[in-house]
C-alpha cells in the first residue's frame, strides 16, 4: 500500500482529486467508482472546479457508483443516486448514460445485483475505485464478517452502520435497513484503488487496516492484498498507526 498522511482535510480532498483527474487525463475514458459519504465531498468539489477551468473532462468517461440504500428512489433526498448528483454530476460533463449506481427501489433487488454486476464487465471493469471506510472497517457496505470474494449484493445495515447514517436522516428510525453493494470481490477487482480517511474517528479502523492482520473483522483489511492502492490520510487518521 502506498500510505500518504497529510498534515488536513483539506490536502487530503486535493490529492484525491488529483488522482482522478490523472487518470481522466490519462485516459479520457476511464471507468471510474465512486463513493458517497462525508469524506469524498471535498475531492467531489475540486473535481467540479478542476472540469469549470477546463482542465478535465467527464464527457468520455463512465462512473460506477459503490451502493445504494434498498427502497430510496433515485430522487429520494437521501439516496446516493441523489447525493452524486447534487455533489459532483450536476456540475461536470459526464452523460447520463454513463453514470451508475444501483437502483434501490428495484422491484426486484437479487435481479438488480446481479445487473449491476455485469453492467461493469461489460464495461471492461473499473481502473480507479474511490473508497472511504467506515468506523467499523467497512468498504461500501461490506460489513465485516463480508465474504472477501462476493460480487454486487444485497446487504442487511449493522446497528453501528445505521447509527453513523442516521445523521442523515431526521431519525435511526428512517435509515433503510438494507443496500445493494459492490461486494469486496468487485472492490479487489478494480486496476487501481484509492481510499480516503480523515478525522480522529477513523483512525482505529486504518490502524486495523494497515497494522493489524487481514481479518474479514475488519473488511478493508483485505486492501493489504491489492497490488494498487494509494491511502489518503489526514493526521488524525493516521494518529494510531505504528
Ligand atoms: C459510501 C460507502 C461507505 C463510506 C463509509 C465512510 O458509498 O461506501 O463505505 O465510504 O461509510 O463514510 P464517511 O465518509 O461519511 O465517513
């Protein structure tokens, strides 16, 4: 892993950005994944102004976006489908056509998986994924526990999962209480990996990442095994490192 502690947030959101529009430069093209969540708004914002002065475009490339709540509407104020257009689609060149993320009010959601699924095979595979994690370890909504190898699923949220997203909504009782995510599988597979942590709350979960052993206790250890990821961090996140 290439590990990069920055002394703020702020730095932290600049490198991300950075990477993606290399890889946008690099390859107009690019299948790109994306996440949601607090972490990445900072990189989502510079990405928007690096696309207002012209110095990327969107317009060639697709995204894949990691997960969705199971029940929330596309325009459903709390689905992510919702929060990438607000923070980043809405303001870059991307077609709409190239933008995914899994349809959480599926009728059918074991079909949807298995849609979105295929959907990014056919697109040749994703060559850098945005991840964050969560306090608990989780990449996407990968649980730990996860399987190291599961593709796109339907997950059931843990109480701490629920807890942490409750801030989003007016109460823990409205939080949906199950996501379609890409699994690790789909994660391990992408070409290159990005994940962005900042603030003290996350710094046990890095330490377990990047110390401890790969242990499906904590899901983004198994990080450790890909060949390709760079790790975002701010001092505080990298504060229990050893
Ligand atoms: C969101 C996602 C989650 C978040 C994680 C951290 O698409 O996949 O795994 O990355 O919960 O969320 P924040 O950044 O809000 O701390």
């Amino acid at each position: 892993m290439n590990i990069q502690i920055f002394e703020n947030e702020k730095q932290v959101h600049e490198a991300c950005a950075i990477l993606f529009a290399a890889q946008l430069i690099e390859n107009p093209e690019s299948v790109l994944g994306f996440a949601t969540g607090s972490t990445p708004v900072g990189a989502y914002d510079e990405l928007a102004r690096m696309h207002d002065e012209g110095i990327i475009s969107f317009f060639h490339a697709s995204s894949f976006n990691l997960d969705e709540y199971v029940g929330l509407e596309q325009d459903h104020e709390q689905s992510y489908h919702r929060f990438m257009m607000k923070n980043l689609f809405d303001h870059v060149d991307m077609p709409e056509e190239n933008i995914h993320v899994p349809y959480g009010a599926a009728l059918d959601p074991e079909v949807e998986v298995l849609l979105y699924e295929n959907a990014i095979a056919e697109a040749g595979g994703i060559d850098l994924q945005l991840l964050g994690i969560g306090v608990n370890g989780h990449i996407g909504f990968n649980e730990p526990s996860s399987s190291f190898s599961a593709e796109t699923h339907v997950v059931d949220l843990t109480p701490s999962t629920i807890e942490a997203n409750a801030r989003f909504f007016d109460s823990a009782d409205e939080v949906p209480r199950q996501a379609l995510t890409m699994g690790i599988g789909t994660i391990m597979n992408a070409l290159k990996i990005v994940l962005v942590a900042t603030g003290e709350n996350k710094a046990q979960a890095i330490r377990e990442m990047i110390d401890g052993p790969i242990n499906p206790a904590c899901p983004a250890s198994i990080l450790q095994l890909h060949d390709n990821v760079t790790v975002l961090l701010d001092l505080a996140a990298a504060s229990l490192l050893q």
